[in-house]
C-alpha cells in the first residue's frame, strides 16, 4: 500500500507521543514492504528527504513565526499535498488544527483518523475555544472513514456521542532493561530516596495537588519536577508557589531517553497525573521502567494501568502516599505493570495491529 501520516510536526521524534508513533509505525510500514511518506513540518531540524527508507514530505509551517494559526495553515498545506499523492491510505493522528480543511482531503484516499484525547476537556482553553475544539471533533468524525480509539474510554466516548464504532488499539512503549545507576551522579540523587513527575505544566495533569501533597508531607526526599515548566504561565505560578520547599526541584525539560528511564527505574514514586485524554505514553513508559506509580484516579489511567499501581484524587492522598509507600516493598505491582507492557503495550504489537487495522479498512 502506499500510505501518508499527517497530523504530527515530523520525523524523527523532536517534539511528543505522535511523533514518537509515526516515526516507528512508518519505519515499520517501511520494514514490511509499504510505501510510506510522513508529512513534516518545514521547521523541524531533520533536513534529510528519507529516514530510514520513509519519504519525507516538507511542508510549509508559519507557526514559529504566526503562532497557534500556523498550525492550522501547515495541515491545509498538508493535506493540499496530499491531493497529488495518490495515497490508498491516509492517517491522520489528532484533528484539532486539520478538521476545518476536512473537505479537501482526496476523495479516492482512505482516511483513518486516530481521535486523540478529549482537547475541549482541557480547562486551559477558553469557552469560545472549548467550542471549537467539540466543533472540530464533529468534523473529524464526519469526514474519516474509520476511526482509531487509543483508550477504552475514547471507544465508549465516541459511541455515546455519535454513534459511530472506532477500533480500539493502544500506545505502546518499549522495555527497559538496561539501568545504569551511575547517571544518577548527573542529578544529584540517590536511588530510591527521590520521587518524581514529568508532565508539561496543564492543569488537568494535576501537578499542583501533587506537589501540595508533597509540601504538606513529613517526608522531605528529593522530589524531581521534570518538565518545561518556563513556557507557560502555569509552569512559572507553580515555580513561584514551591519556591520555599527546598525539597522539590524543578529541573526542566529532560529529553534524553536513556536519563529519563533511569530516573524512573531508580525513583521510589512514580507520580502521574494526567485526568484528559487517552492511553499516556508517560504512563506507559514509566510502567516500562518498572516505576512505582500512584496515578490519578481516572478510568484512562486505570484502563492501562490496572491493580499495578496506586491511586489519588487529592493531595491528603499523594501526602499519604509519600510518607507510607517504599519501592521495595512493591516490587510485585511494579513487575505487574512491566509484564502488562510486554503484553499488551509493546510496539511491535500495536504497530502490527495498526496494519492489520489497514488491511481492513482497504477491502
């Protein structure tokens, strides 16, 4: 088949969960003898045409200089391209910033769009905002000829609402198994005597119950902050609001794989407190590093995450958690949650069964 993903800023990975997807499902596709372009943002830094045998399809992205509406006019000029493509298969990761451009896609092109997380859940956004959002989920159910659900709770979600059926297949992660404590020398940290999150700084990732119940707590380990925090107004209000604690480090952005899995592994918590959305891939890879994790109380984190961790709603939890719960002494629930990755979420899995999902979308 000759297949095209859109909807991510590019290849190799530089920016999040989609664009980790789309560069090991195109690879893949490319492995198994299919013809695979990835259209890529004109600013992202890979200059090359192939990666690794994809096509790279570069398309024009006034975003770095126009803001949120460049996005919108890089997927129009995606999708444009894609009308001279002669594709069997489009897929389309996320709608948000492409939806409004829905009627141009080509008419002979199958469109497979993966819905994403519930975005006008996102209390970020504005009324008017939230508006669109649930505006141009309509549109992306209306105009894709199958739908992919990455969470149980998306499946049921766009049943409920529009009736329409969408196939279920998950994110995936890959196995750690190759720790090296001595990275933690880089930190400043000692294993098992920190605790940690990594989100980017939205409210409904819960980050200041989280860090409420840590202040609030006898226990006064290390706890790591991992995430952009200086980008938003958010991020710089809770820098603000913990600045006195000592104990809590907000350390920036770490984009180096090999580090963040080994500040999971050796952490003693794992906290994750993503509320929107589908299957997280930062839940995924943390229970990939065989991380202790307390999640909040959600069914999407509970749907992937099962009896192999704990959960919170509030920071009296997260405080009780803190000073109750040692790694070691869960060492059970944490090989649980490696075992349902292996199982479950491993990517040679979900890719196979994205390929499979084409083959029968094509009959």
């Amino acid at each position: 088949m000759k297949i095209g993903i859109l909807g991510t800023r590019g290849i190799p990975n530089y920016h999040g969960g989609f664009e980790q997807f789309a560069e090991y499902f195109s690879v893949y596709l490319k492995e198994n003898g299919h013809d695979v372009s990835v259209y890529s943002s004109s600013s992202h830094p890979f200059k090359e045409k192939v990666y690794k045998g994809v096509n790279i399809i570069k398309c024009y992205d006034p975003e770095g200089k126009i803001g949120t509406v460049g996005q919108f006019i890089y997927d129009l000029n995606c999708i444009i391209d894609s009308r001279t493509q002669n594709f069997d298969i489009l897929l389309q990761l996320g709608y948000t910033s492409s939806s409004i451009w829905s009627r141009l896609f080509p008419k002979k092109t199958i469109i497979v769009t993966n819905m994403d997380g519930l975005e006008w859940k996102r209390t970020k956004y504005s009324k008017s905002v939230q508006w669109f959002l649930k505006y141009a989920e309509k549109l992306g159910v209306k105009y894709s000829n199958f739908l992919i659900s990455d969470s149980l709770g998306i499946q049921s979600y766009l049943m409920e609402k529009y009736n329409v059926a969408s196939k279920f297949i998950a994110y995936g992660a890959n196995l750690f198994n190759n720790p090296k404590e001595s990275i933690l020398v880089k930190y400043n940290l000692e294993a098992y005597k920190y605790s940690l999150l990594i989100a980017r700084f939205e409210p409904e990732n819960n980050l200041e119950i989280i860090l409420d119940g840590v202040a609030s707590s006898n226990n006064k380990n290390t706890f790591l902050v991992i995430g952009k925090h200086d980008v938003n107004a958010f991020g710089k209000y809770l820098k603000e609001k913990f600045k006195n604690e000592p104990n809590i480090w907000f350390i920036g952005g770490v984009f180096n794989i090999e580090h963040l899995n080994n500040l999971r592994y050796y952490s003693n918590i794992y906290f994750h407190g993503h509320s929107v959305g589908g299957t997280n891939p930062s839940l995924l890879e943390a229970m990939a590093s065989k991380s202790l994790i307390v999640a909040h109380n959600n069914e999407f984190n509970k749907s992937v995450l099962g009896k192999s961790g704990f959960y919170f709603e509030n920071s009296a939890d997260v405080k009780s958690f803190i000073e109750t719960k040692v790694k070691k002494e869960h060492l059970q629930m944490v090989e649980s949650g490696y075992n349902r990755i292996s199982e479950c979420y491993n990517w040679e899995l979900i890719n196979n069964s994205y390929l499979d999902y084409f083959y029968e979308c094509s009959k």
